[in-house]
C-alpha cells in the first residue's frame, strides 16, 4: 500500500509541475517544464550520493578505520539480501545518520559522530537496519526525486515570472499565487512521501536487526540528542534534512503536515507494536539487549553474538 501511495503522489508531484509550467507559458510552458524536470532529475540521480556526503563532509571508513561500525553494516546488509554500501563518519556531535544513492549497487550510509557516542551497540544496529531499509526499498532514489522537483518547481515559478514571454504569462495575481502555493504545495507532497517510506524502513529495519525495541530505543536517545545539539552543517544545508533519520533541524516535530518526519512518539509505538507481534519484549535493564527474535542470526547474548556493548566512542 506504501508503494502505490508513494507512486500516487509522485504522479501528483509531475502533474503539478507540469501545471505550473502550462500556467506560466502555456503549452510551451509545460513542455519547458518538462524538458526541466528530465534535466533536474538526471543530474540528481547521477550525483545525488556525492551532493549529499559532501554537503556533510562525510569520510569514507572501512574495515581498518572503523572496523565495529563496518563490520556491522556488512552483517546486516548480508541479512537485508542487499550489496554492502560504502560506510562513511560525518565528523558532528548531534547523532544522526542517513542513506543515500541511486539503487542499492550505488548506495552508502552516514553516521554522525555523535550517534556512535550516544547509542549502544544494538541501538545503531537497529538505525543502520533503518538506513538499510531504505536502500532496499530504492527509498533514496524516490527521496532525492522528490527533493529535485520541489526545488525545481520553485525556480520553474521564479523563472516564469521574471523571464517569461509577456504575451503568455498570466496576470500578476495568478503569478503571486503561484508563486506561494505551488512550493508550498510541492513541500507537502515531498513530505507527504517522506513519512510514508520512514514508517515502512521502521517496519523492515525492525525485522533486518531483528529487534524493534532497539531501533525504538535508539530513535528516542536520537531526538533528546538532536534538541540538545544543533548541528551547524544540517542548518546550512536544509534540503537534506529528510534524508536523516531524525529530522536534525527540529528533531521530528509534531506529525502534520509540514513535518519531512513522523512523530517520533509515533514511530516508536508502532516499533514496540512490532515487537510485541514478533514476541519481544523491552531486554532487561543493560548496558544493551540480549532478547533475540526466533531463530535470529545474531546469537543469544547481543547483536552479532558479541556482548552487549556499553556506548561508544568506538575504533
């Protein structure tokens, strides 16, 4: 049902830009905007990785310079079915993380600094199950679309009213309604489609760690987190603020409809609801959590058979 929901308003989303271009220019108006939008989205699905990690200065690591951290990315991308993504730090005390590429051949994701301080072992498995999700679903494919044509419908319209052909343009008050309610109505669709695919890389990433309750847990450390650590990077750069796990500019808000994220109180009910269904419960109160979902991979005393894990910093 996600998946038709999302293919509805990504069809909502070209229509409207399409709209807006025939508005501004007339039959040649959509066609210019189409033109756009095939250039705009070439662009995003070639470069959008690179765009996004460099915006974060995020580092490449592999098994010698992060070894925990690859090491855990590796198993779980084993369990997902999916290829092992490039793993890189983004050097930022708020805990956060994302994923981001084209397909899941050409993918990578990102953890802050900050989250391998604040969460447990089990707790960043269950976020980089999350990010995984996404990047099995083709979520960063369907995000980064939807970015680009927000944005290019914003310069469609500041295009049309100041370059347009006067013979088509439409009067002045139709160009200042279009020039509030077409961005507005494009950021309501790409937030529309953001909260549909964090709901179901919850669901998928609970069943890839094989624990709900620790993605839960770790989604409550990471928003306390966030409010108490803005980062600078994630403001100067607030486009990719849905990309994260965690919206890092509000840390989640209310969830409504200008909210990129769901409520974070939400998420983690239907995290627990998750867990009860798969017969789990919250682990005994421990540095981390041993309770294991049948016949799980991962042993009898943590995540990966290893002990549970204090928080890091870790090598």
């Amino acid at each position: 049902m996600n998946y038709v929901r999302t293919g509805m308003l990504m069809a909502g989303l070209t229509a409207l830009f399409l709209a807006v271009g025939y508005l501004l220019g007339g039959s040649s108006g959509m066609l210019i905007a189409l033109i756009f939008a095939a250039g705009t989205n070439l662009f995003s699905y070639w470069n959008s990785d690179r765009l996004a990690l460099a915006a974060h200065n995020a580092q490449e690591v592999d098994e010698r310079t992060a070894p925990e951290l690859y090491g855990m990315v590796r198993e779980l991308a084993a369990r997902a079915n999916i290829p092992m993504p490039r793993v890189y730090l983004i050097h930022d005390d708020q805990p956060n993380a994302f994923a981001t590429g084209r397909n899941p051949q050409n993918a990578a994701v990102a953890a802050t600094t900050g989250i391998l301080r604040t969460l447990t072992y089990e707790e960043l498995a269950g976020v980089m199950a999350h990010e995984l999700a996404h990047i099995k679903n083709h979520d960063t494919l369907t995000m980064t679309i939807t970015a680009t044509f927000a944005g290019a419908i914003s310069s469609l319209v500041t295009f049309g009213m100041f370059f347009g052909s006067r013979d088509n343009r439409p009067n002045l008050i139709v160009q200042l309604l279009l020039s509030i309610l077409a961005p507005m109505a494009a950021a309501l669709i790409q937030m529309a489609i953001s909260r549909s695919r964090e709901y179901e890389a919850d669901r998928l990433g609970g069943r890839i760690c094989g624990n709900p309750v620790w993605l839960a847990d770790a989604l409550a450390k990471i928003a306390a987190g966030v409010q108490h650590n803005p980062s600078e990077t994630a403001e100067a750069h607030p486009a990719t603020a849905h990309l994260f796990i965690i919206n890092p500019l509000t840390g989640g808000g209310m969830d409504n409809l200008f909210s990129t994220h769901p409520d974070t109180g939400n998420r983690i009910a239907a995290l627990m609801e998750q867990a009860r269904a798969m017969g789990l419960g919250r682990a005994p109160a421990a540095p981390g959590f041993t309770q294991q979902a049948p016949g799980s991979p991962w042993g009898k005393t943590g995540f990966g058979g290893e002990p549970p894990r204090q928080p890091g910093p870790w090598g």
